[in-house]
C-alpha cells in the first residue's frame, strides 16, 4: 500500500476515533448522572482511568511529576483541569440534554481564542473575530430557545456547562503559556488520579446508594474513563501528530452532531427545531475561527491539550 494512501487512512480513521469518542461522550454522562451523584461519578471515572495511563507513562518513560518550579501548577491543573470542570459538565448534564452540552462544548476553540488574547495578548485576525462573533451569537440564540422550555432547572444546566468551558479554556491557555512542553501523559497521569481519589472521596458526602446504581450507569463509567479518558486523549494526541491542525480541529464540527444523533435515536428526543437550524451558522462560525487560527498559528504548533472531553 503507497504510504500517502497508508497515512491518510490512519489519519480518517483517528479522525473517526475521536469523533465518536467526543460524540459519545455526552450520553454516557447523562446515563451516569442519573442514578450515580455527580462528585462520586465523576471520582470514579477519573479512577477508571488513572491505572492505565500511569502504566502509559511508565512504558513511555514520561515524567509522572512537572519540572521543578511547575509543580504548583501541577496541582492547578488536578484541580482546574480535572476535578472541578469536569464535575461541572456532569452536573449540567443533571438538567440539560446531552445534544446542548455538546454544542456549548464545541466552543472551545471561541473561549480558547478570547482567554488568548486575554491571557497571552495574541493578535488576531478579522476572520477569527467574524467566527468568534457568529459562534457566540448562534450559541446564545440556540441557550436563548432551549431555556424557553427548560426553566429555571435548564438554566442551572447551562451556567454549569458555559463555566467549565471557560475553565478549560483558561487552563489551557495557562499550560501553552507555562509549560507546552511537558509530556501529554505527564499533563494526564497523576492529576487524574489526584482527581480521581479526592471527589470519590468528596463524593461520599452525596450519600450515594449503591444499590441504585444501574448497570447502565456503571458501563458508562467505564466507558468515560476507559475509552473517553485514555482512547480518547491517545487518539486525539496522535491524531494532532498525524494531521494538519485545521485537519484535526473539525473534530469540534463533528462531535455534536454525532451526540445530538445518538440522543434521538437512543431518546427519540434533541434540541428544538429552530435550534438545529441555528446549528448551520454555528458550525459555521467555529469553523472560521479555527481555519483562521490554524492560518496563524502554522509556523508555532499548539501545545497538546491535557484531556478532553469530554
């Protein structure tokens, strides 16, 4: 087999990969957070997956701790990368479809984009302020009609989703800024367990019943930790590797609607109507924002994200 044909099969088929894992990712959050507290889920997703990607670090000879003088920030990620926004998206989750926790994530690019030229002072060009401007008035009007209905629970969902995106956004921003040269395993490893162990343990003060948990549920953690929390990161992290940016960036275009199809046919229910049609200038406007970053950003490669998720 020519190795262009080779390479541009494995590239479609990571592309695939994490699509469906990012995609996924939502329901299995909704199944879980239905009968298992979120804290404690969440602790124990991070569990699921800490064993293996230490083993991963270990076999690839990747530091477990930071340099000397990050270690601090170490800590930050733990906590700010790992425990908090991610117990954020699974409460969300408690009062919100899985379709709309996928679209306020697929604005990643937009937050990251903002907390640069916050953080960083980046320049930015009139196409990327165009995406940025078109992806938070869609993304506003779609949070506008989906709360119609919803109410004041909805509400709840979408203040817990919109925070652990900025969260995410700004930790990233301060990991490209301090440290983009630390192993991906190393970002992952160690704050995942430390994550893992303080909200499974945080998470006994939600009184969970184990006998309510379904076997569902438990599957789905399973599966957020195992193939979201270690699949996942690996196949996105090769996937970056093996394709351009912009090339592994429409991964943000995908994901939400594999998850706003899998929750109508898994629940026969979605966003409303006028929602799904505001998702064209949506999808639109991100991807303007990422094709003009990918522009940009050619001659200095962004550093690998510690998790996703997502």
């Amino acid at each position: 087999m020519p190795r262009p044909l080779l390479r541009n099969l494995m590239i479609t088929g990571l592309f695939i990969a994490v699509s469906l894992t990012w995609g996924t990712t939502w329901m299995a959050m909704k199944i879980t957070v239905a009968t298992v507290p979120p804290l404690f889920a969440t602790g124990l997703r991070f569990l699921c997956a800490a064993p293996l990607l230490l083993l991963l670090a270990r076999w690839q000879g990747a530091p477990l701790l930071f340099p000397a003088g990050q270690r601090g920030f170490q800590l930050c990620v733990m906590l700010f990368y790992f425990a908090v926004p991610f117990t954020l998206m699974i409460y969300g989750e408690r009062y919100t479809s899985s379709s709309l926790a996928a679209i306020i994530f697929a604005t990643m690019p937009a937050a990251v984009l903002v907390t640069s030229l916050i953080f960083l002072r980046e320049k930015t060009s009139l196409l990327q302020l165009t995406g940025l401007v078109i992806a938070i008035g869609s993304l506003g009007t779609i949070l506008w009609h989906e709360t119609q209905s919803g109410g004041v629970s909805q509400l709840k969902g979408i203040t817990a989703l919109v925070a652990a995106v900025a969260i995410h956004a700004v930790m990233y921003v301060q990991c490209k800024k301090r440290c983009s040269k630390i192993s991906v395993l190393s970002y992952n490893a160690l704050p995942c367990l430390g994550a893992g162990v303080l909200l499974t343990l945080s998470g006994l003060a939600e009184s969970p019943d184990f006998q309510a948990f379904s076997s569902q549920a438990l599957l789905a953690i399973l599966w957020l930790g195992v193939v979201a929390g270690v699949g996942g990161i690996l196949c996105y992290f090769a996937l970056q590797q093996a394709a351009r940016p912009f090339q592994a960036s429409l991964v943000f275009l995908v994901f939400p609607l594999i998850a706003i199809a899998l929750e109508n046919y898994l629940r026969g229910t979605s966003i409303s109507h006028d929602s799904l049609l505001l998702l064209i200038p949506f999808l639109l406007g991100i991807l303007l924002t990422l094709y003009a970053s990918a522009r940009r950003s050619r001659s200095t490669p962004a550093p690998q994200q510690p998790a996703l998720h997502r």
